[in-house]
C-alpha cells in the first residue's frame, strides 16, 4: 500500500503538512468534515500544492517530519520543483531525469542518496525539464492539426467512448443530471457545457495524457451544478481532481479554451 507526503496551501496562505495512505480521501476531510486536522478547520478551503509516494508508512513519517521542520521559503521551494516520479535502483550509479511524450517526469537514483539530494538535483535541472516539455507539447498540438476533418473521423468513435467512460465514472460522485454527451471538432474549445446540460468535448481529448482528460470532465460536469468559475466551482473540481491546478495550467499550455 502506498504512503503520500502531502502539503496544503490553506485560505490563509499558510502550508500544512501531512501523510496518509489515501490521498483524496484525506484531502476531502480537511475540507468537510470534522476529521481533518484541527489546524485545517479553520482555515478551509484547503488545496492541494504537492504530493509525493513512498513505499512504506516509516518513509513517509520520516519525510513528513523532515518538511513540517521547513521553513516556509523551503517548503514554498519544494512546492516549485518540477513534479516527477521517483525511482530507486539498488545498482544506480547516478540520478537521471527522463521526460516522456506525454510531459511527465520520471527520476531514477540510486538507493542510497537522500531525497533532498535528489530534489536539489532536479530543481538544477527545471530550466532543461520545462524546455523538454515544450517541445513535446508543441509536436502533440502540431500532429493534431494536421488534416482535421480527416482526424475528426478516424478518433471521434474513439473519443466519444473514451469521454463517456469518464463521464460514468466521476458523474458517480456528483450525481449530476446532464442531456447527452456530444463530440465535435471545434478549433477553439476542449469543452463546454450548454444550458441544456449537453455536454461537448473536442475530439482530440483521444490524444491527451489521462490526467488532463480527467480534468476536463470533471470540469465540464461541475458546470451541470455552477454554471460559473466561482470559488463554489472549484470546491467542486476539487472533491476529485485536488490538483487542478496544475492540470488547468497544462491545458492553457494546449491553446485550447475550457468553458
């Protein structure tokens, strides 16, 4: 079972930090109920800022202690880091950074160097990481312009499926009503939602990270109960994508509007 060291930005502008073997459940209760940690009660709404897993519960403790001994321009340091997947190999020589396709990060080190070392060795990196994910970035966009009504037809089967999967899977903890959902190949929109409650994604969802696509449904369905982007609508994006965030600031990199 795996263990996340979390940190929460607060209404306050201050950071709490915690560990937990369920990450959104964790975060749901600072947020609603009286379960989460006295500190977070009076300062909700709390949001998600960073994250990071380890494989055992004794990890996890010891990493929560080392942050909550931080100072805030630590912390707010550690919050700014590149966000990346880490892995230990007993037989590393050396830490390496790979960035995919998709812009994630993957981190290989060997066992023996601290998670700090590791941290600092990234945050030198961030200039080369960002540079990466540009261009990836910049190859996906191109690639999908290319012929459009040629690609509309090849993936939007594709895409309406994929949508609908999602749309059953989070609309099971919203329980939304919506009309339909509808797939179309408009050159300035991932989605919308109408008055009528019909729902329409671009096609090219079919080519997103999963993340991302998560987010734009969830975003288009909290838009069935706020019709808005008020501070109600993002508590609602956040009962499951606590780190939206990030993902909206993925999406904006796409060039393509969320409404």
């Amino acid at each position: 079972m795996p263990y996340f060291v979390y940190i929460l930005k607060c209404a306050d502008d201050t950071y709490y930090v915690g560990s937990t073997n369920n990450l959104e459940a964790r975060i749901a209760k600072h947020n609603q109920t009286k379960a989460g940690a006295k500190y977070t009660r009076s300062r909700r709404p709390v949001e998600l800022v960073f994250s990071e897993q380890y494989d055992t519960k004794s990890e996890a403790l010891k990493r929560e202690a080392e942050i909550k001994s931080w100072r805030r321009g630590q912390k707010q340091d550690l919050i700014d880091l590149p966000k990346y997947n880490l892995r230990h190999y007993r037989n590393s020589k050396h830490i390496r950074i790979t960035v995919k396709p998709d812009g994630s990060v993957n981190v290989s080190a060997p066992k023996r160097v601290a998670k700090s070392d590791i941290d600092k060795f990234v945050a030198e990196k961030a200039d080369w990481i960002q540079k990466q994910q540009e261009t990836y970035a910049k190859s996906r966009t191109s690639t999908q312009h290319v012929d459009d009504k040629k690609s509309y037809a090849s993936y939007k089967e594709a895409a309406l499926r994929l949508v609908t999967r999602r749309v059953e899977y989070f609309n099971d903890h919203y329980q939304f009503r919506y009309a339909r959902i509808r797939i179309n190949n408009t050159k300035t929109q991932w989605g919308s939602c109408s008055a009528t409650k019909v729902l329409s994604f671009n096609y090219r969802v079919a080519f997103l990270p999963p993340s991302l696509v998560d987010y734009l449904v969830v975003h288009e369905i909290c838009h069935l109960q706020e019709f808005n982007h008020s501070p109600k609508f993002w508590k609602l994006v956040a009962e499951t994508i606590p780190n939206y965030k990030e993902s909206r600031k993925l999406m904006r990199q796409e060039g393509i509007a969320l409404y």
